[in-house]
C-alpha cells in the first residue's frame, strides 16, 4: 500500500487522502484510492450504470438492491469541502418497497433541465412489473426529495432495463427485456401530461416478437439516437444467428402505428470478428458511429469486444463494424468488458472489465488509445487490476469524470463492507 503521490483536486483546492485507502498496481504506475465503502444497510448496494454528474460538485448514482429499505436506493456523492479529507455519499431516496412504488432500479439515472432525477425500476409498481419514476429535489428550504411513479408498466412489457433518455419532442424513450405483445419485450414512449392533465401517456413503439425472432427479441440497454429521430438499440436474443441484433427504429407516419424496425447488424458469437450482444448500450460517437461492449462473448478468445459501429453509406441500410478492442484468451489484459465508455476528446476510450487482468482475475481499469494512422492498432494500457480487499473488485458499472480529469467508479464486492466501493483515479 502506498500513500504518496499526487493528491486529488477539486473546486480549486487539494485535499489530503486520511483514511482512505491508496493502492497501486503492479500492472502500471496508477494509484486507486478507495473513496467510500459501500455499506448495503445504509448505502445501498450494486451500483447500476455510472455516476452522473450534477453539474455544480457531486455525482448521483443508483443501487439496485439493499438500503434502508432493502429495496434499493438513489445517492448523492460530494468530495470533501476545502480542508476536510472525506468524500460523503447521501441517500437521497430508499425504495420503501410499498403498494404501487417500484423497487430495484435499473440503469443510470437522467437528470431533466429542472434538476429531477429519472429512471426505471425493474419490479414493484401497481402490476409488479417496474416503474419509471422522477425524483424531484427538494423546495427551496427543504432537504427531502420526492418520488413520483410517472409509468407502471404491465401488458405493454416488464423488466425495465437500461437509462431512459429524452427524445428530440421531450418524451421518454426506454426498453423493456420481456414480455408485451409478442412476448420479447419492447420500446416504450412516454408522453408528458399535457394543459390540464395529470398522468404521462405510454406508447408501445416497437415489439419485439420470439415467434419472429429473425428481427431480435429481449431489446436491453436502452436506446439512442445519431441524432436524427431514428432510434437504435440491440437485443440479447434472435437474429440471423441467434445472439442478437443491432436495431434502428424510424417513426411512423401515423401516431397509432408502430415505428418501422429493420435490423442494421446480426450479432455473431462464434466469429472471432464479433460477439453477442449484451445488456451494454450503443454509445454515440460525434462522427455518427457508436461504441459498444460484447460483454464476456465474442473475439478471438471469448473474453469479449469493444467495437465500433459505422453508419452506411447514403442508399445503405447495413452498419459496417470495427474492432477496437479483443480481450486475449488468458484474460490478462482483462475480459467481460461492461458498463459505458468513457471517451475524453483526444480520443482516448476508459472503461473496465467485470473479470480478468494480469495479477487477479477480479477484473481492471483500462484505457484505449487511438492509433496514430487510421486503421492502425489501439493500445490498451491496464490502469489498475483490482485484487479484493480494500481496492473491491468485480466492477460492473462505467466511469464516470471528475472536472480535474480524475476518474470515479465502483466495484460490487470487497471493502471494508464486502459490498464494494466506490474508487477514484488519476490516468
């Protein structure tokens, strides 16, 4: 253990590490500091995508499971005010787990212009199916957020799983990874209550069918946009080799019609230039394309794929796709990439991996840097390997990116609680 090197910054000042745990990893010079130990009595436990940033001097994040109520929570993260040492992690709303009120919520949070957190849950609600919910902060004065369930879902689908996301019209737009009409889930619209009106309306845009598994089924991580009003996502399942898809979906022409889907990629396992789709999200890039993560399958050995997809050329319909990234068969430069990316503008990708890495199979921190000549190599530099004590291991949520380019993530288990932590590095 090491506790030397340069210290972490924030609103203009330095502040001292005291307690919190500093390691480095053989596999490169960078220090991980443990900021906080998650306690699952009172923080909560297993994070659900990054943290997002609030915009002024913390991070709210979402656990699935544990809490007050054990039914999972939502959290606020504030570095130390100028002079202090500790990072403090508030719980902004426990799941009470009561009539009508959803429980375990699933994917990164969305923050609206009036500071509201949204997301989804993947059970309670009036049908036990999952909710999608709006945390609102607290009256001027006042330090209790509010929750209101905005959606139950029920016939329309289950298992909400991924972010939500506003479209172009100010709707919400996620997926749902079973159920509905045809039994495989579906892409969901939810229309703001309008003069006069109380309850957001919900629209089913795109179900998936299992009879119809050629077009995919079971949609998962939610979806995003190049930009346009065309939505994308992927499934887990289906396709033309049967672990996947890479969907758009264009709008119809009339409100009560479902939006036209056609699939732009099959997912293949077995070719060591691709893998099988996974509960990660397409992340869009500034040039149109997008990133995405296999998780455990696919590539050479298996272990899994970053790749990058391109769009078509004008009057195509098909996405070429690229490799950044094969994790090697002895997992030593990591395997089961998970969670978002991070890309910082230089082009350089962040991200970790659940398993894997040279010194313990408890998984990394990495980074990608872009190659020097198009189509060359990206170098792959291993930032920490995670060994299970103080430092935690097996991270399953993305980065997130401190204004003084310190990076923040999570593990799900060891630390001081044996829930994980929450840690911080300097690339």
């Amino acid at each position: 253990m090491k506790t030397t090197g340069r210290l972490p910054c924030w609103r203009g000042a330095c502040f001292g590490l005291g307690t919190l745990a500093v390691l480095s990893s053989a596999a490169s010079a960078t220090q991980v500091t443990t900021i906080h130990d998650i306690d699952p009595l009172t923080d909560g436990s297993a994070f659900v995508g990054q943290f997002l940033y609030d915009g002024v001097s913390g991070f709210y994040g979402a656990n699935a499971r544990s809490g007050p109520n054990s039914n999972g929570t939502i959290v606020h993260l504030l570095p130390p005010d100028v002079g202090q040492t500790d990072w403090s992690l508030t719980v902004l709303w426990s799941f009470p787990g009561v009539t009508g009120d959803g429980l375990s919520p699933s994917g990164p949070l969305l923050q609206g212009q009036d500071g509201s957190l949204y997301g989804v849950t993947q059970g309670g609600g009036t049908n036990g199916a999952g909710t999608v919910y709006r945390l609102s902060p607290p009256p001027i004065g006042q330090t209790t957020w509010s929750e209101t369930v905005l959606h139950s879902f029920g016939a329309e689908g289950d298992f909400a799983d991924g972010p939500v996301q506003f479209d172009r019209k100010g709707r919400l737009v996620g997926t749902l990874s079973s159920g509905g009409l045809g039994g495989g889930g579906a892409v969901y619209l939810l229309t703001p209550p309008g003069p006069g009106q109380l309850d957001w309306a919900e629209r089913t845009i795109g179900p998936f069918s299992i009879a119809t598994g050629s077009r995919g089924f079971f949609p998962s991580g939610g979806v995003t946009t190049d930009g346009t009003e065309v939505l994308y996502g992927t499934t887990t399942n289906g396709g033309r080799h049967g672990t996947g898809v890479m969907y758009s979906l264009t709008p119809a022409t009339s409100a009560d019609k479902y939006w036209r889907q056609a699939v732009v990629h099959n997912f293949h396992r077995n070719n060591a230039d691709d893998g099988g789709a996974t509960s990660g999200p397409l992340q869009p890039e500034p040039a149109g394309s997008m990133l995405y993560v296999t998780g455990g399958t696919g590539g050479g050995g298996d272990r899994g794929l970053i790749v990058e997809f391109s769009p078509p050329a004008p009057g195509g319909r098909v996405w070429s796709e690229t490799v950044v990234h094969d994790f090697n068969l002895d997992h030593s430069d990591g395997r089961e990439p998970v969670g978002y990316l991070l890309r910082r503008k230089n082009g350089e990708i962040f991200g970790v991996t659940a398993r894997g890495g040279p010194e313990t199979d408890m998984g990394i921190v990495f980074k990608l840097a872009p190659p020097a000549v198009p189509g060359g190599t990206w170098t792959e530099t291993i930032l920490h390997n995670f060994h299970g004590g103080a430092d935690g291991k097996f991270p399953r949520a993305g980065l997130a990116e401190l204004p003084s380019g310190e990076l923040i993530g999570t593990t799900t288990e060891g630390g001081a609680f044996r829930a994980g932590t929450i840690f911080m590095l300097k690339p």
